[in-house]
C-alpha cells in the first residue's frame, strides 16, 4: 500500500503513469473517490505511460465506457470504465452495456471508476485487481493510496 500527495493534477496523472509501469495485460485498476477527485486524471496518466493518446482521455461518465488502443509491453487497450450514470441495478444491465465481456479481455487493462462489487467480485483470484483511493484533502491536494494485488 502506498500513499502520495498530489497538489496538481499534473501530478495526478504522473502518479497514474508510475502505476502503469507496474501493470501486466489482464491487470484491472479499481478507483474509488468522490466526484472530481481525480480519478480520470489518473486514468489518463495510465493511458499516456502505455503508449496511447492522452488527449482523448475524458470522462465516459455519459458513454459508461472508452477504449484506448495501446502498443506497449503486449497490453493492447485500456478500457475506461465509469458507471456513475448507470442507475440500473440489475446485473443484467451491465452485462447488456458489453463492459463485463470487455472486462474479460486478458491483453487489456481495465480500469473502473464507480465500480460495483457484483463487477469486481466476478474477477475472483484469476485476476489482478488494484485498488486507487483519492481523496480530497481540506487543502485541495488529493490523496491517493495505492492498494496492489493480493500476492
Ligand atoms: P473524477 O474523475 O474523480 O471525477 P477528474 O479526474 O475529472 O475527477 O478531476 C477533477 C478535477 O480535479 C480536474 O479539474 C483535475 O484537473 C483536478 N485535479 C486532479 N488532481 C488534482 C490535484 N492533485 N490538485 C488539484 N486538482 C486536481
Ligand atoms: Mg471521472
């Protein structure tokens, strides 16, 4: 577990690009913080270390989902997930919006803002998951802890 101050969101998505140096196909970047807490910030800095065009990075709040092609270290896309407008509880839902068969894909990266434990529970121990927590401190900085995969 590691925890960074960030007090610009350059730095935001430079602690992303860090955290992409360790990822491996497959791996999946869960992200839990309130609303413009960073999170996208971050995604992007992932996106930018793993080859892909940063500029494109924005929230998929009304897309639930984009995909990033990327040409580094046999990872092929990040997938960006975000389900803050998805009100739909039923797991159906999900599965209907492809994100689940998306999630699957083992030479791609996943990462998830808003996630639900019913998408984060399928991946079992076959998968490895990282936790981003950002908070917003009383200041403005953020701060982001790193929770790596359980070995
Ligand atoms: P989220 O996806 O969590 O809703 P965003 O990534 O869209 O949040 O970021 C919300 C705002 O916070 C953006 O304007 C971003 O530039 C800013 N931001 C990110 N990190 C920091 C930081 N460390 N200090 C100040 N602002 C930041
Ligand atoms: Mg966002």
């Amino acid at each position: 577990m590691s925890k960074t101050i960030t007090r610009t969101p350059e730095k935001t998505e430079v602690l992303g690009e860090c955290l992409a140096a360790l990822l491996q196909p497959g791996d999946i970047v869960v992200l839990e913080g309130d609303l413009a807490a960073g999170k996208t910030t971050f995604v992007r800095g992932i996106v930018r270390a793993l080859a892909g065009d940063p500029a494109d990075v924005s929230s998929p709040t009304f897309v639930l989902v984009q995909s990033y092609p990327c040409r580094a270290r046999q990872i092929r896309a990040v997938h960006h997930v975000d389900l803050y407008r998805l009100t739909d509880r039923d797991p159906r839902a999900l599965r209907e919006t492809g994100i689940t068969d998306l999630l699957d894909e083992t030479d791609a990266i996943g990462t998830i803002e808003w996630p639900r434990s019913e998408l984060v529970d399928q991946f079992g121990t076959n998968r490895r998951v990282w936790h981003v927590v950002i908070t917003i401190l009383e200041d403005g900085a953020r701060s982001i802890t790193i929770g790596p995969p359980a070995p």
